[in-house]
C-alpha cells in the first residue's frame, strides 16, 4: 500500500521583523506574489531579503519594491537573473481600489510583513501601515519590556506541575 504525500500546506519564508519596530499596522491583507521559477527555487532555499521593501500602485496595480531574492548559483543560464526586480502583486479589483483609496487620501505606506507558502503558491502578508514616531518605539519598547518582565514573575511564582 502506498501512502499518500503530504502536501507542505504553509510555512513562513521570512518575516519582516522591522516592519513592527518602524509602523502602526492597521490592517494586514494577503496578496499573490507574481514569479518567475528560478525565484521560486530561490525561495525554497531561503535566499530572501526584504527589510527595505515596500509595495507601490502604478497604474491601478500593485507592485513589490525592494525586495532582493538572490538567484541560486544553478539558475538556468538561458535566463538573466535580476535579484531586485519589481513584482507584480496579485489582489482582487475591490482590494486594490480600497488600498489606493488609504494610500492616497491618508498617507498610509503599503508594507511586506511575511511571505510564505500556501499550499503550493507564494503569499505576502502586506500591512496597511502609519509611520512610528521616535517616542512611540520608545513606548513600544518599554510595553515589550514589561511584558517579559511580568512573564519571568508569573514562571517564579508559578512553577511548572
């Protein structure tokens, strides 16, 4: 008897970490990502980086800047791999009407938070966000702090059964 496969149904690629640190993130909306199949093997392999990337509209569509997914030094040779290339993001019509309407009459910026698998395909969590002031990392910090700090009480007060 053969078993089935399992299918790898999710798993995180990146997080960006620092997306947290420097905004407010008031909504999260899950988006396609657009790429061709040497980046997908660079993907598996981990070879993503995007602290600096952000997502921008042109001409009514949405797209991926910043974000560096370096080639995999077996990439076909018939293919010229560019690391930084723009990509496309795929959403609904409504979503993406919803998201300029934020973008240009609130100043909201469109940030990548995660990329990961789903299913078979790649999707990027990307954050409706507010610029942090310099006082509001601070409070975050403190808050984050505070936070540790009534954990480690509650373990020595309460110690495991």
């Amino acid at each position: 008897m053969n078993k089935p496969k399992a299918k790898a149904t999710g798993g995180t690629i990146a997080l960006n970490k620092r997306a947290r640190h420097e905004y407010h993130i008031d909504e999260r909306h899950e988006a396609g990502l657009a790429l061709q199949g040497w980046e997908v093997k660079a993907l598996r392999a981990g070879r993503l980086n995007f602290g600096d990337a952000y997502a921008l509209i042109k001409g009514g569509e949405l797209y991926l800047f910043g974000a560096s997914i370096t080639p995999l030094i077996s990439a076909s040779t018939h293919v010229v791999a560019d690391d930084r290339r723009t990509r496309k993001l795929l959403l609904h019509r409504e979503e993406i009407d919803k998201l300029i309407g934020e973008v240009e009459r609130k100043g909201y910026t469109l940030i990548p938070l995660a990329l990961y698998w789903k299913g078979r395909h790649v999707k990027i969590e990307i954050g409706l966000a507010r610029g942090k002031q310099e006082h509001d990392k601070r409070a975050s910090e403190k808050e984050r702090d505070w936070d540790r700090e009534k954990q480690r009480v509650m373990r020595a007060r309460n110690p495991p059964a």
